[in-house]
C-alpha cells in the first residue's frame, strides 16, 4: 500500500514539475514562428487544453503503460532513449559504488580501530574532501590531469570514435556485451574510457561508505561480546574482522545499496563533465531543448529506481537482522 501511495506521488511530482517549469512544451514542438492556428491545434493534440485534473489522469494511464509521449530532440519515443541511455548509467554507477565499497569499508574499519590516530584523521579528512569539494571541479581537474597532462586514460565519452558501433547492444552495458563477444580491443578502449569516471564517483561513495562504516564499527567495538571475545583470547583480527564487521555489515548494506541509488540519480554532472551517453546526459540535453516528454519520462524512472533500491534495502535488511522480523 505504501508502495502505491509513493508511486502515485512521484507521478504527482513529475507532472507538477512538469507544469510548473517555465518552459512551454507546444513552442518546442512547433517552433517561435508557427501562426496561432498551429500553435493551438499542437496544444489540443498534446492534451494541454484540458482541465489539469484529466491531464494527470491521462499522464497516469500512459507513465503505468510505458507511455512516456515521443522526445522531441531525438524523434524515438522516451521509453526507447530510456532503454538505450540507462544501461551506461548503472554501468557507471555501479562500478562507481564497487569501487566505494572495496576501498571505503577497509578503511572505515581501519579508522575505527585506530580511532584518534594519524590513519583516522586522514580517512576523516578523505570524507570530508569527497563530501565538501564540488563533484564537477574534481571531474574537471582530473581530466586536465590524467588525459590532458598525463595522457593516462582515454578522454570524455564512452569509446573512441574508431570503435563506435563494432560492439552489438544486447545488455547494453558496454564492458559485458565486448566481453560477451569477443570485442577485447573494444572493452579495453571502454575500460580506459570508464576509469576516470568511475573513479570520481567512486571517491563520493567512498566518503560515505567510510564514514558510515567507521561509525557503526565504533559502536560494535565498545559492545561487551567483543570484550569477552577478547577475555576468550581470539586474535585481534578475528575480534574485528569476525564478530565486530559481522554484526556491522547489516546497517551497511543499508548504507551501500542507498549509496548505489545517490550515485544513478546524482550522476547528472559527472556525466556532464565526461560527457558520458547516459541518463544523467539525456536528461540535460532534454531541459536545454525544451523538451519535456524526455525530462518527465527520465526524472520518473530515476524517482522510481530510487524507490525500487530503498524498498530493496529495507529487505535486506530485514532479512539480515532477525531482530526485525520479529517486530
């Protein structure tokens, strides 16, 4: 039931967002210069002559169908560019969270252990710089220097433009699909393409993830089963990495899965930046050209990704802590 009520408000959102930008989807179907005829004859097509009431109504029969109405920069229908654009998003984004995850739980535990010492100011320092620095000036400073100085990793974009269309879409994930079919030259051109970007956005989980991890390991380390563990004589790692990360692990799920969500709905500038083909980039180039089909179809599928990956932690976690499923 709760499910249904945040969907039908997200769908209430997007079509008030929808009504309340300041941009008029009729001009951005027939252009500054149509006669008044056509301009009104383009409005009644587009259902916006009608009491505001029956266009949510409408709105809601065609999003719940897949109907997002046709994109007017690309000519496709939304779901189409949607289908297309959304695989490089979670691509990026999720190698973006492994690589948050696979460095910031070691050295959030780290932190923890040696809590006041030089390690824990610097991952604190880390955390800090990865939440406070603007996520575009540290894409822009990195391709200055890692491309343009270094000339380490290949530029903006997915592929260079020599290997563009050598790959055929199946998952639509890049690196799988030339892996899947051999194409080894191409996932490698796709691997030095994605590292930069992956990088950053690895380094905003990062922040977080060991800041959470630090916190909740910090907690379990001043419980008294870890004294008596300890009383018990089990080695120091075994205290930490066994019993204390064990019972850690189940907030941090909640913490990794709701990082994973920031990252595919708030890679709108890094994809800017790298000029990267997915959803955050579609979305941009769809305000620029007025075209609202496109924004609303976009910002409901991120809303409802985010729904879908909270509901996911909620499980998870309820099916990690048996306490939970007591209540």
């Amino acid at each position: 039931m709760m499910l249904a009520i945040t969907l039908l408000g997200l769908l209430a959102m997007t079509f008030v967002i929808g009504r309340l930008v300041p941009i008029d989807p009729v001009l951005a179907v027939v252009g500054d210069r149509a006669s008044a005829a056509v301009y009104a004859r383009a409005r009644q097509e587009l259902g916006l002559d009608l009491p505001l009431i029956q266009q949510f109504w409408i709105y809601c029969q065609k999003a719940v169908t897949g109907d997002f109405g046709r994109s007017v920069l690309t000519t496709n229908s939304v779901l189409q560019d949607i289908i297309r654009f959304f695989p490089a998003t979670i691509e990026l984004a999720t190698l973006g969270t492994i690589l948050g995850t696979l460095i910031g739980v070691p050295l959030g535990v780290f932190a923890a252990v040696r809590a006041g010492s030089l390690l824990d100011h610097i991952v604190r320092v880390i955390g800090l710089v990865g939440y406070s620095v603007p996520i575009f000036w540290l894409g822009l400073m990195a391709l200055l220097l890692f491309y343009a100085r270094l000339d380490w990793v290949a530029g903006p974009g997915r592929l260079d433009i020599s290997y563009d269309y050598m790959v055929t879409p199946v998952t639509g994930l890049l690196l799988v699909d030339s892996l899947m079919q051999g194409q080894f030259d191409v996932f490698w051109n796709a691997v030095s393409h994605i590292t930069l970007p992956a990088c950053l956005l690895g380094y905003f989980s990062l922040a977080y993830i060991s800041r959470m991890t630090r916190s909740f390991m910090l907690n379990e380390l001043s419980q008294e089963y870890i004294v008596t563990a300890r009383v018990k004589g089990l080695s120091e790692r075994r205290v930490v990495w066994g019993h204390a990360l064990r019972n850690a692990a189940v907030p941090l799920v909640t913490v990794i899965v709701l990082s994973y969500a920031t990252l595919l709905e708030g890679s709108v500038l890094t994809e800017t930046v790298f000029a990267w083909p997915g959803l955050g980039s579609y979305l941009t180039n769809s305000l620029q050209n007025a075209d609202m089909n496109a924004v609303l179809g976009a910002t409901l599928i991120i809303g409802v990704t985010f729904v879908a990956l909270n509901l996911i932690s909620d499980l998870l976690y309820r099916m990690l802590d048996p306490r939970t499923r007591a209540r």
